[in-house]
C-alpha cells in the first residue's frame, strides 16, 4: 500500500467551505448524532468535502475537524487511512482504482493496470493531458469473488478484462459514465456463479404423510435418545422417569410380557390337544417347580392348573409336548432355551446336589 500523504502546499487552496445544499447535508449528518458524539460524522462530512472539491484539501480536514470540535490530527488519521478518500487532485471524470491484492492479482489486475498506464498515465497519481482521467492501485475493495476490479468513485465494476476496462475508460472520458454498468461486466448477478445458479435448481416437497413414516423422525429420535445418557440426565424427576421407560422400554415391556404370561396365560393351545403332556393328580408333596429357572410362582400355579406338579412329569417332555406348553404360555421358545427338560431331569435324579453338579450353580 502507497504512502498516503497530504498534498504539495503549492496545490492546497487557501481555504474551505460546504457551500449551498452541502452545507444542508453536512448539518443533517451531524445531527444524526447524539449530543457530545457529533465526531461520529467524521466520514461522512470528508465525503461530502470530496464531492464538493474533487478531492480531500488540507482546509476541507481543518474546517471539518472544527465543524466537529475534533483534534486535527483524529481528522488526518481517517482521512489519510482510508484509500476512499483522494489526497491530491484526480481526473475529473474518473479516478481508477485498480485492486492489486492476490485474489485480483491472479485474476488479472496486471492488465488492468497496463490499460491504465496506456489510456491515462505512466504513474499512478498523474492525471492525463486534459486532467480528466487518473489512476492508482489500491489494496482489497472486499469484492474478491469477481475479481478483478476496478473502483471508480463510488461504484466498483467487476469481472473485468482489459478490453473491458478500455471501453468503460472511453466512457467516462466522453461523459457518459453514469451510464456505465456498475458491478459484475459479465452473465453473473452479484456474486452469483457465472451463468446461474448451479445448485439447489429443484424445489423439494416434503410431503406431510412421508415425514411421519419417514426414516428422518426415527433418526431424530434415536438421536435424541442416544444424547441422553440414561443414568446421568440431569431432568426434573418426572422428566427422569419418563425418559428412563422410554430407554428401557424393550427389556421393561418383555419384563412386563413374562409377568403378565406367567400371571394370566392365553390358552392359544386347546387343553383338548393330543400333545399336551398328561396331567396328575397333585401329590401329597408336589415338587418346588420353581426351581426350574424361568419358573416364577405364578408359572407354577399355571403349570399345576395343567397338571404337572413334578420334575418328573418336566423331564419326560417330548419335543411335541414341549413346543404344546411353550404355545399355551406364549414362550416363543423359551422353554427349550433354558433347557426345562435338562433341569428337571437332574432335580428329579438328585434334587438340589445334582443341580449343582449338572449346572455348576445353585438352582434359583
Ligand atoms: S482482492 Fe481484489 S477485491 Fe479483494
């Protein structure tokens, strides 16, 4: 970035004011601010200052730093700062501003300053013969996207080639550069890609029914479940409670479904079936058929309802027979799976001693 550095003495006029409607706009900015805070105007009463004179003269920052009750020097710090503001006179009709920084760069800008230096002047800073045309390189004007580009006054215009930037120079020389197209020179709108969008073209209906029975709301809630660690979710109790059923629900509800077996079975299986095992009279001492494992006491009571009060009766099941009591209580195979067959025989041979020898466990 250049040094940026008042103008000569010999080329500073003697003196500034806002004249006619800029002395209107200067008083209306200021106005836009709170008492005691009039600096914050500092910007725009030194562009209103460059419209007025064409460029940014050592009287405009001294009137504008008075006009403001601000230090000169807080003055000279914006003004010198900001490559917007022109410390020396410029062309009258166009002052290029040609963005050299690397997006830019590699883009092009070298040619672009080649057609200033042809069309206006070897040295930035030099206006051309009639003094309507100048140029300088300038650091990132924050339209890297359609590098490169040039500023010109107040407009940027962007995408640009040589031939391009010639033409829009002509322009303005001849006086038609209000005319000009100001942003990208190409078929791009904005910072659109170049020749339309390319992406997100179709429009996506979710239908309402679809998201109901999608996959998304159960990815949703496995999402939701699996960020709630069961144990350490700090929720109000009711919250807590609910949560952990939610969790817990598969093995909570076959819980449920045991018990509810065990408690009040469903005779899927006709009592009248020639595969169901024999019954017997309730001896004088039944067997504690609850230590079979996965015998609870109500398992028990249905099982004696049946008949089978001994480990005997359990042990001599046939598959038939196994697969009719496994029906009757809606085990799905539970009974096999456990081996009822295996622990009856080794209560019935031996009694809790066999059990242990058998299973390497007590029994229940
Ligand atoms: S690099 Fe040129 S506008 Fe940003």
């Amino acid at each position: 970035m250049s040094v940026r550095r008042l103008a000569q003495e010999s080329v500073q006029p003697a003196s500034f004011a806002f004249k006619g409607g800029m002395k209107g706009e200067a008083k209306k900015w200021i106005a836009k601010y709170p008492k005691g805070r009039e600096q914050s105007a500092v910007i725009p009463l030194l562009m209103l200052a460059q419209e007025q004179e064409g460029w940014v003269t050592k009287a405009a920052i001294e009137n504008v730093a008075e006009m403001l009750g601000m230090p000169l020097i807080r003055v000279l710090e914006v003004a010198t700062f900001y490559t917007q503001f022109q410390l020396q006179p410029v062309g009258t009709k166009a002052h290029i501003q040609v963005c050299g920084t690397t997006p830019c760069m590699l883009r092009g800008s070298g040619e672009l300053i080649r057609v200033c230096k042809e069309k206006i002047h070897a040295e930035p800073f030099h206006t051309n013969e009639s003094g309507t045309l100048s140029w300088e390189e300038v650091e990132c004007q924050g339209a890297c996207v359609n590098a490169p580009m040039v500023m010109i006054f107040k407009d940027a215009y962007e995408d640009l080639t040589p031939e391009r930037l010639a033409e829009i120079i002509d322009e303005f020389e001849a006086g038609k550069g209000a005319a000009v197209k100001t942003g990208p020179q190409i078929d791009r709108v904005f910072s659109a890609p170049e020749g339309g969008a390319l992406t997100l073209k179709t429009e996506i209906t979710v239908k309402p029914g679809k998201t109901a029975k999608g996959a998304a709301p159960k990815a949703a809630a496995k999402a939701e479940a699996a960020k709630v660690p069961p144990a350490k979710a700090a929720k109000p109790k009711t919250a807590a409670i609910e949560t952990s059923k939610a969790i817990k629900g598969p093995k909570a509800e076959a819980k449920k479904s045991a018990a509810k077996n065990e408690a009040a079975p469903v005779a899927l299986a006709s009592l009248d079936d020639k595969n169901r095992p024999a019954a017997i009279a309730k001896p004088a001492q039944p067997d504690d058929l609850k230590l079979i494992s996965g015998v609870g006491p109500k398992l028990e009571g249905v099982l004696n309802g049946l008949g089978i009060f001994t480990f005997a009766q359990v042990a001599s099941w046939k598959k038939a027979e196994r697969d009719w009591v496994d029906g009757y209580l809606k085990f799905k195979g539970r009974i096999d799976r456990d081996d009822w067959v295996k622990q009856a025989k080794a209560l019935a041979k031996g009694g809790r001693d066999e059990y242990v020898r058998v299973f390497g466990k007590e029994p229940r």
